[in-house]
C-alpha cells in the first residue's frame, strides 16, 4: 500500500503497560510533567469532576486504583493537551450505574487529547465521546455495560468529527449501536482492539483514509463494518481493513434503531456506500449469515436524491477519488472500487438470520437464494452496473470495479435490481475462480492511501 508524507507524530509519551494486581505499584504525577493532578478514588474528599471543571492547557489528570462512582458524565472542554490516565483497565474505573441525567461517561472536545488506562462502565449514552478536535490517542480504554441490552448506550469508544485519531490496544462491549466507532474523520488508525458482545462491533463510518488492522470482533451482530450514511459531508474513501480475526458474530441484534438494526446476526464484515476499500489478511470463521457483503446505499435509502452533496460543503480531501457527480451535485450511495483478497475463511454462511423480515431483509433474502447451502463468501447486490448475465462471464459489466482475488472460495452477484418479488438462484452470478470479470486488482486512482501520519 503507498504511503503519504507524513506530517504529524502522535506522541505516546507517559503510557504505561496497563497492571491488573491491585498491590501494582500506583503510578502518580511523578511519571508526568506538571501541571498534572492525581485523584485517588480511596480519598473522600476527592472529586474528579472538579478536577475537570478546572483545567488549564496541558494537564495531566492521573487517577488512582479503584472505582469513581459518578453521576454526571466527566466533561474536557476549551482546553487543549489534556491527558487522562488510570492504573489500568481493571485497575481505574469510572463507574456510571448510578448516571443521574442523561450523558456519556467521559466526553471531550479540545485538541491533543490522550486517554488511556482506564475503563468506563454502564454511562447511559455513549462511553467515551470525542468530538470536532485534532489529534487524538486512545489507548487501553475499555467500555462496557454489564449484559447486551437495547437500553445501554449507542456507542462504546466514539471519536466523530475527530482529524488524527490513534485508537489502540482497546475494549469495547455490549453497546446498542456500535463499540468501536469511528465516524466523520479524517486520518484513523485502529488497531489491536477487542469489540465483543455490541451490534456491530468496529464501524468506520464517513471516514476518509483509515487503516484497520490487528483487531479482533467477535459474538456480535455485525464484525467489522465500513459504510457512509446520506446527507453527510464527508465521503469515506481509503479504507484499508486488514489482519483482523473476525469470528462467531451471531448476537441476536439488540439495537433499538438506525442503520445497525437492519444488521442480520451472523455477518462479518459489510461495505455499504463505501468506495476505495480494501479487505485482504483477514479471518473470518463462523459468522452465520456471511462474511462479506457488498452493497449500494440504495439499499437503506433508495432515493438518490437523499443522498445528494452540495460539493462546495464537501468535507475533507478527495485524494484519488472522482466524486460521482450529476446536476451539479455529489452522490455517495454508490459502493466501488473494493478489492477483497488473500483472507481466509471458514464455517460461515450455514444459518442466516431470519428473525425479522421487515427490518433485516437481507437474512431471508440469503436464505431464499440458497436454502440450505452455505452461502457464498463475498456477496455483490451488483446496483449500477449496465449490463447483467446469469450465465456468460463477458454479459456482466464491472462498472464498480469490485474486485475478488481467486483465493475467495466462492462469489454471487445477486443482481437484486432484477429479482422478482421473490429472489431465486437462478437469477444470479455465480462464477468460479478467477470470477472473471470480477477478477481484477487495480482500484480507479491506483493504491489506497494510509492515513497522513506516522503511528
């Protein structure tokens, strides 16, 4: 993969190796440079939410071993450079079982800001919120809530709207939306991250350049998932998921709304409205309904024009991307320019969801196309390509350019425009390996790029 220039170092300074012994020595101010404050849970008169409410320009906030039982959620804004550290995850809890309003558990806006160490457990909205700053680092933060629940908070770890974002060694369970999301940013890298037991589990939603790699998503509804939603302004493009373990992600889905409810349980990875996307290392084993599917926006919007873009209220860099342009508009329903290759795979496709026909359609369309066969390993909803055959290889059109390395065991082109109201087999693509003419390597522009800094 080609690499851009980089121009910013994320500095990891003052991270420690996160102890699970209670009896571990307590890492306190003398590790960082003033100003910095050590809160001790064990000291009554402590109060880490004055502590917040009090901060100057690059303060180091340490908390000590044991459980913050808060009832407002912990809010960092108008500062810049504010590190917020524990002992460890199972050492520094900030619990919220008793949250007295609506909030999320740690929420910062404010740019150069690091946390890490430290777990965030049961908030009523979301975990850790990070919004409109720059330069963010997320290290061994782990939120959670106790059981899988539709009334537990939408999102575990959420940057949006965040430019640089490292987010790193992490834990996220049972949110009722997503654990890991990353969503409206620019430069993401998330790697080494375990997300269990959520809806979906790592989303990277309207992202532009994101590397994804070394984590690991299991037992939830959807494993790892990459898509835009319309009316946004940032159009996801360089998205590069590879070498992560994507198993067992069966959950029944638990979420109360919004585009993840219509997640059949069952699915490893999915590119919606996604454009110049690579998958390749990956495991994937188990994952009931399918691995990876491949579908156009229109699938949850099918009106082209809720998705239309003011192009002057673009957002972020186009890179090597050619916006899909008409009537003077941007649209960003369309999904292109996807290569999948060199991933293994096993176990998967043997029981879709069919729990709810009216919400997740696509289960109990998996099992009218192949009853009790496994279904096939990447599947394509094909929308938008001019020219469709059942049979003839030279009959199908590859306007997409979805490409499918011939290490893939099998591959449909489910041409979803052209089924009746009843889908059947027989009026899809099935090609062997090479897939042809699916069988290519090269996305539109050349080799995504990574994210424009070094980590």
């Amino acid at each position: 993969m080609s690499l851009s220039t980089p121009l910013l170092v994320l500095a990891l300074w003052g991270c420690k190796d996160g102890a699970t012994d209670d009896t571990a020595t307590t890492t306190g101010c003398e590790a960082y440079p003033e100003p910095c404050v050590f809160v001790d849970p064990q000291d009554p008169d402590a109060d880490l939410l004055e502590v917040v409410n009090d901060l100057s320009d690059g303060t180091t906030i340490v908390l000590g071993v044991g459980t913050f039982n808060l009832q407002n959620e912990v809010a960092i804004n108008g500062v810049t450079d504010i590190t917020l550290t524990g002992q460890g995850m199972d050492r520094s809890i900030l619990d919220f079982s008793e949250m007295a309003v609506q909030g999320n558990g740690v929420f910062a806006v404010g740019d150069g800001f690091t946390i890490q160490d430290l777990t965030i457990s049961n908030p009523i909205k979301d975990g850790l919120r990070i919004e409109d700053s720059e330069d963010i680092t997320i290290t061994r933060v782990r939120a959670t809530w106790d059981s899988a629940s539709s009334e537990n908070g939408g999102y575990g770890l959420y940057p949006v709207r965040v430019r640089n974002v490292l987010l790193q060694d992490s834990e996220a369970f049972h949110a009722a939306d997503a654990g890991i999301y990353v969503g409206q940013c620019t430069n993401a890298v998330v790697r080494n991250n375990l997300a269990k037991g959520n809806v979906a589990g790592i989303e990277i939603e309207n992202t532009q350049y994101a590397d994804v790699y070394g984590n690991t998503a299991t037992d939830n509804t959807g494993g790892l998932v990459v898509f835009d939603l319309p009316g946004n302004p940032i159009v996801g493009h360089d998205v590069y998921i590879h070498d992560n373990t994507i198993v067992d992600n069966n959950r029944a889905n638990f979420a109360p709304g919004g585009t993840v409810a219509a997640i059949p349980a069952g699915t490893g990875t999915f590119a919606m409205a996604s454009r110049r996307v690579v998958i390749t290392g990956n495991t994937y084993e188990n994952n009931d309904s399918v691995d990876i599917a491949l579908i156009s926006g229109l699938i949850i919007e099918s009106d082209p024009e809720v998705w239309a873009l003011d192009p002057a209220e673009l957002v972020g860099d186009a890179g090597k991307l050619s916006y899909d342009e008409a009537d003077g508009k941007v649209y960003n329903f369309r999904t292109h320019d996807v290569y999948i290759h060199g991933n293994s795979y096993s176990g998967s496709g043997t029981n879709p969801d069919t729990s709810d026909a009216e919400v997740r359609e696509l289960g109990f369309l998996l099992k009218l196309l192949f009853g009790d066969d496994p279904v096939s390993t990447v599947l394509y909803d094909g929308i938008g390509e001019s020219a469709f055959s059942t049979t003839e290889a030279s009959g199908n059109s590859n306007d997409n350019v979805i490409c499918v390395g011939a290490d893939t065991p099998s591959f449909m082109n489910f041409y979803i425009e052209g089924q009746g109201a009843i889908p059947k087999a027989e009026n899809t693509y099935q090609p062997t390996s090479p897939f042809e003419p699916y069988n290519c390597s090269a996305l539109t522009g050349g080799e995504i790029d990574q994210p424009d800094m070094v980590y």
